[in-house]
C-alpha cells in the first residue's frame, strides 16, 4: 500500500467516524465540533486527491465561517435541554433515510459503472485543481471579473455599514 | 498597449474614482457637498470619455467586456440618469433629514454596475455587474433608515432579489454546462447551428436565465415587488432605479437575445415565443393595475412595469432594429420617469404624506409650472405625439411587426389605449378640480435643474427623433464574433 492510499485510507476512516458521530451526540456542541473534525478530514481527502485549492477553501469557508456561524447559532438558541430535541420518529426521519439511501445508490452506481468509449483522463488534468492553476487563470483570463469583484465587496461593505450603524453623523 | 487601455478609459476612470480615490477623499473630507460635487463630476467626466471612446469597437480582457458602440451610449444614458436623480436627491434628501455622504457613493457604484452590465460579454461579468447595481439599490431603497416604509422596502428587495440572483447564477451554470462556454458568441453560435448537445439543460438554464432577468426589468409574474419597493423607497431612489436599472438589464439582454434569439432554430422559436408571452401580459397587467390605484408613486410604479413589457417587444426577435427601439425608448423612458418622479419628491411631505391623488387636485393653479410640466411627463408616458415616449413606442411598434408578432403589437396598442385613462386622469385631477387640504408647497431647489433638463430631452426626443436614432445608429450593437 503507497502511501497517498494509507493516507487516503486514515481520512476515509476519519470523515466516516466524525460523520457518525456528529449525528449521534445527543449534546449539540459536541455535535458541532465532530462537524468540524469531520471537515478536516475532508480537507485531507481533498489533499491527497491534489485539489489543493478546494482544500485551503474547505478549511477557511466551512471549518472557519461556517462552523462559527453554527456555534453562535447553538449559543444564542441555548439549547441546553436536550429533549427538545429528540426527534419524533415522524416524516423527518423516513424521509431523511430515503433520502440517505438514494445518495448512497448514486454514489455506487457512479463509481461501480464502467461508462464505454471514455478514457482515462490524462495527467495534466490533475493540475486543474492545484492552487498554481486557479491563480494563473484568475489573473490572466478571469481579471476584469476578479477586480470587478473588489468593487463589488466595497459597496457591500458600505451599504452594511450605513444600514446597520446606530449613530450616523 | 496605450490604445487598448484608451477603450475602456470610462470603466477605469469611474473605478478609480469610486474605488481608490473615493476612499481617501471620504476618509479626510466630511463635507457633504463636496462629496457630492465630486461624484457630479465622476460621472460627468465618465460620459464625456464614453462619447470619446465610442468609436473604438472592441473585446478586451480575454472576451469579457466589449468597448464601443452602444455599450457607450448606455454609458452615457446611465451617467445622464444617475447626475440627474444625484442632483434631484439632494434637495429631497436634505428636506427628509436623511443626507448622507454615502448616497452619492452609493448611488455612483449602482452606476458602476450598470456600465459592466452595458459592457459585458461574459455572463460572470454580467452576474457581477446585476450584483454591484443591485446591492447598491437594496441599501438606497432603505435610506431613509427612521422611515419604516423605507426599510420594509429594502428589506423586501434584498430578500426577493437575493432569490432572483440564485436563479440568474443558476441558470448561468446550466447553459455553462449544455454549452461549454459563459461567453456570449460562444452560446450563441452552440444555440443557432442546432448542435446543442443538452438541448433540455440549455432549455432550463434559459428558462432560469429569463425568470432573473424578468424579475429585475419587474415583469410578469416577477413583477410584485416593484410597487411595494417603489413606493416605499426614498422617492429620489425610485427615480433612479426604475429607469436606470431597467436600462441596464435591457443593456444586458440585447446582446445575449441578438445571439440566442435571431437564429431559426427550434430553440430560438421557443424564447421568441416565451418572451412574446411575457412581454404581452406585463404590459396588460402593469396598465390595469395602474388604473386601481390611489397613491400616485404606486400609479407610476405599475405603469413601470407596463414600460418593461413595452420594451420587451425589441428583444422578441433580437433584430438590430428591435434593440435600436430598445435603446431609443430606454433614453425616452429614463428622462420622462425621472422627472415625473422628482416632481413627486417635490410634492411629498413627510412619512410619505401627500402622495394620494387627491393631493394633485387644483394643483394647475398652485403650481403653473410644476403642473404643466408633470402633464408633459405623463402625455410622454402615455405615448402621445409629439413628445419623447411616442416615437419610442412606434420604433418598438415597428419592429415586432417586422420580426412577425402582430398579434403583440395589437395587445400593445391595446394597453397604450388603456394607459391613456389613468395618465389623464392625474392631467384632469390636477387642472379641474379644486384643491383641497394643505396646499403648502416645498421648494424645489437643485431639483429645478432636473425638471428643466427632462422637460427639454422629452420633448426634444420627440420633435427631432432623427437626431438621436441616427446616433444610436452610429454606435451599433457589437456583434459578438
């Protein structure tokens, strides 16, 4: 076994194992932070498969902002009381279980089926996701929108701003 | 290199001066009509390099923008429409103790984003540009922050509109996938040969394209928030967004309906006859509705909506004539809106207080002036000669009977007709009837200088229509390789 497999093989295990765990705890906060350790290992999977990129945004977007926004969510609802939260078992569960199931279908189907008349993709294509490749494109291709989007933000971050102050003088 | 970066010299020159220098001015200078005659001359000096730079035709950037052309000449219309409601808003701002520096910030980036819209020849670029234009709208709809009508709109048009923008990037991302390509020339050359290899994915991202768009011009069935945002928001910001944001999303349309639209594929019949539709019923709904109201900002605001369907009928057949109507009747509508919104800025009173149309009665014997020239706007609007809006609506009246929509152009004239009943009617309230209630008037200050600038485009537009057709027809659309 090389070693980009073991590697590939320990985050597998791990994102499985925090997965299972973030909809088992009956505690809300541990629930979060099993969420969070699950997308780190997701975050390694994306390493090992040289989406470098993809990696370095998983980590800021959902393991930074999102998480942060879900942990405020928790703290400022104060579900302390956890039988509020048991569940019926109602709609929301079978619906949730087919739902589980026909994910899993898909995902087998997509990665058992042989499609005929494709080859396999060349070895320049795994550069596409390197950090390198995104950045060459996105200031030579993609700059007028790249900078278009700074004006973009400016204005967000005003109007955020002027909506939400209290005092304005 | 020189020559390229002259092309989009308006661009550069409109980002520099919101961008970088904006900041640093802002940062040390608290004077409010600084500020204010700062971003008067940005754009001022914005339109001047657009006139300069419209015969320099071109793609820049890797085919993201186009320069040239009419993308020019909604430059300049956008700077036109945004220096007479800046101007028009200062004075209504300062009565309504709501002046701020950021309004005239905000109101350039909106201007900003328009001109991407105009300049665009990527879908990203114009996903971008309908952001910038609309973020900028949703905070100045909102500006009157005490007035609580005032942030129910802002409120109701962030919301809508944060919606409609996930089915604009979402029907981008469809037709990215059944054509492999954002840029204009590109998907249409996929739609006309009949080679598209996912024509139903094609079919849906359209169809999702078409519901965004529908939902910024305001048309039906997307068009139920504009009378409540319109009426609800800084009356000089309605002036500004319900011309210049229309003018912008048509500005965006016509390039993408010249390619999609003018094939004779089996697609290109289904959006013809989508738009059609749409374009049929929008203005038989905005008219009727029209005719319901009491409220004189909600009056308009539908009528709005009826103009959008108007205009619609241009990009049916995505002619050259169709667009040239367009942008003809977009430079009509853009004048004659804003000034009969300014005069109801000037009329209003606080927490929206004399808007109803019984406060118009008598008002040809208060106010002369303002009266004549309100009645000027609405023949405009209605589409009588010899003023600006009727020889738009011929130009539009034309050109769907040339692409083959006859039946459109009989629902059109039908619904003018129908028009005609509420736009008179406000001409009869204000002539012959007697007044009533507080006839105290406020004074119009600055805002005098949009009304004299309208009052003389409205009715030039409409005595010598050859003069700005044959501009139009000197800057043409840029046709995508």
């Amino acid at each position: 076994m090389t070693t980009p497999v073991l590697l590939f093989s320990l985050f597998a295990i791990g994102a499985i194992a925090s997965a299972v765990l973030t909809i088992t705890r009956r505690n809300p906060v541990a629930a979060a932070m099993s969420l969070v350790g699950h997308f780190f290992m997701l975050t390694g999977l994306y390493l090992t498969l040289n989406a470098q990129f993809v990696a370095a945004v998983q980590v800021l977007v959902y393991a930074g902002a999102i998480m942060v926004l879900v942990v405020f969510v928790i703290m400022l609802l104060n579900v302390g009381n956890e039988q509020h939260l048991s569940e019926k078992p109602g709609m929301r569960k079978t619906v949730g279980t087919l739902l589980a199931v026909l994910f899993a279908a898909q995902i087998i189907g997509v990665t058992t089926a042989r499609p005929t008349g494709m080859t396999a993709l060349p070895d320049s294509s795994v550069a596409i996701g390197t950090t390198e490749a995104i950045g060459q494109s996105l200031f030579t291709t993609y700059l007028f929108p790249f900078e278009a989007v700074s004006i973009l933000l400016l204005a967000a971050l005003i109007g955020s701003v002027i909506l939400a102050k209290r005092q304005l003088s | 290199m020189m020559p390229a970066l002259f092309q989009v010299l308006p661009l550069v020159v409109i980002w520099l001066a919101l961008g970088a220098v904006g900041i640093v001015i802002q940062a040390y200078v608290r004077n409010t009509k600084l500020v204010f005659g700062y971003y008067l001359g940005t754009l001022a000096l914005t339109a001047i390099l657009a006139v300069v730079t419209a015969g320099a035709k071109g793609t820049m950037f890797s085919g993201m923008i186009t320069t040239g052309g009419y993308a020019n000449f909604f430059d300049v219309l956008f700077c036109s429409a945004g220096i007479l409601s800046m101007i028009a808003a200062r004075p209504y701002l300062q009565r309504l103790d709501g002046e701020l520096d950021e309004f005239y910030t905000l109101l350039v980036s909106a201007v900003t984003g328009m001109m991407l819209m105009a300049h665009s020849n990527h879908m990203l670029v114009t996903f971008i540009g309908v952001e910038l234009m609309s973020i900028s709208f949703y905070v100045m709809s909102g500006f009157l922050r005490s007035d609580i009508r005032s942030v129910e709109a802002a409120l109701k048009y962030f919301l809508l509109g944060a919606f409609a923008s996930g089915f604009l990037v979402y029907g981008m991302a469809l037709i990215y996938g059944a054509t492999g390509s954002l840029e204009f020339g590109a998907i249409g050359s996929a739609v006309v040969s009949d080679a598209l290899r996912f024509p139903v994915l094609f079919a849906i991202g359209a169809t999702l394209l078409v519901i965004g768009f529908c939902f910024k011009i305001a048309a039906f069935p997307f068009h139920q928030w504009a009378p409540d945002v319109y009426e609800g928001a800084p009356t000089a910001v309605t002036a500004f967004m319900s011309t210049g944001g229309k003018a912008a999303a048509f500005s965006a349309l016509i390039p993408i309906a010249s390619v999609v639209m003018a094939g004779d594929s089996v697609v290109t019949g289904q959006m013809q006859l989508m738009v059609a539709i749409v374009s049929a019923v929008t203005m038989l709904v905005g008219n009727i509705s029209a005719i319901a109201q009491s409220n004189v900002k909600r009056m308009l605001a539908y009528s709005s909506i009826a103009h959008a369907g108007y205009m619609l009928m241009g990009i049916v057949n995505g002619t050259t004539s169709g667009s040239e109507a367009i942008v003809f009747y977009a430079t009509a509508y853009t004048f004659m809106q804003i000034g009969a919104f300014v005069i109801v800025g000037i009329l209003e009173r606080e927490e929206g207080g004399h808007l109803q149309l019984d406060d118009y009665a008598g008002l040809g014997k208060r106010q002369p002036v303002l009266a004549a020239l309100m009645s000027i706007f609405l023949f405009s609007l209605a589409g009588i000669p010899p003023l600006g809006g009727f020889f738009g609506k011929y130009l539009l009246f034309v050109s769907a009977i040339d692409a083959g929509f006859t039946w459109l152009t009989i629902v059109a004239v039908a619904s003018s007709v129908i028009s005609v009943w509420f736009y008179l009617g406000l001409v009869v309230k204000m002539y012959f009837t007697e007044p009533s209630g507080d006839t105290s008037e406020s004074p119009s200050g600055i805002a005098a200088i949009t009304l004299a600038v309208s009052t003389v485009a409205v009715i030039a537009l409409g005595i010598v229509p050859g003069w700005i057709t044959s501009v139009i027809r000197s800057w043409p659309p840029m046709l995508t390789p």
